[in-house]
C-alpha cells in the first residue's frame, strides 16, 4: 500500500514537471526577452543559445532511444510522432523568419514527416 502512494506521488511530480518544462517552453516563445535572462544568459548571446538549442536537440535523440530499450518498438514509434513536434515547429519558424524555404521544407518539414511515417509504422508494427 505505502508504496502505491509513493508512486503515486512520483507521478504527480512527473507529471507537473513535464508541464513545467513545457510551459518554459511557451514562455520562451512569447517572452524571449525575460525568458532568456531568466535562464541566466543575456538576450541575442548568439552562442548560449545554439549551446542551449545543441544540447536540446542531444536530449531528442537519445530519449526515443531511452523509451525504445526500455518500453519497445511502439513506444518508440509515439516517442517519434510527439518528438516531431519540434520539426514540425522549426519549419514554422523558419518560415516565419522568412529564412530559407528550401531548409524549412527540405530539413525540418521532412524530418518531422519521416518522423510521423516511422513513428506510425511503429506503433502499427506492435
């Protein structure tokens, strides 16, 4: 029983730290000004914030892997189709910033749709 609750308990904290991050996140989008001196770096510091972008997109490929080696193959297929939020949105991004069309679509819009092609295949495979 104590150990239902305690579990209970890391879920809980799991849980509202996912949305925690996720709400950072969100705040980086719609202030980037406070958001990045809050993070401890100062605004337009070019190179903190490819450190910061460079060890996310590290994190992005080694937790499918994670999920993969610990939860199977359709796991790691939900694990691809949620980590191509993030292509997905640097295509918008690029777009928005009226950068390189051919980068937008032929990088992040493919990688973020052979993202959903793998990662259904997977979750279908299981």
């Amino acid at each position: 029983p104590g150990g239902a609750l305690v579990t209970t308990a890391v879920i809980v904290f799991a849980v509202f730290a996912c949305v925690a991050i996720a709400a950072i996140g969100v705040r980086f989008l719609v202030g980037p000004t406070a958001a990045t001196r809050d993070f401890g770096v100062q605004p337009g510091d070019a190179r903190a914030l490819t450190a910061i972008k460079g060890v996310r997109d590290i994190t992005s490929g080694v937790v499918p892997m994670v999920v993969w080696a610990v939860a199977g193959v359709p796991a790691l297929g939900w694990a691809l189709i949620a980590a191509s939020i993030t292509p997905w949105a640097d295509m918008g991004i690029v777009l928005a910033r009226d950068g390189r069309r051919a980068a937008a679509f032929g990088i992040h819009g493919l990688t973020a749709a052979l993202l959903v092609v793998a990662g259904a295949a997977l979750v279908a495979s299981g």
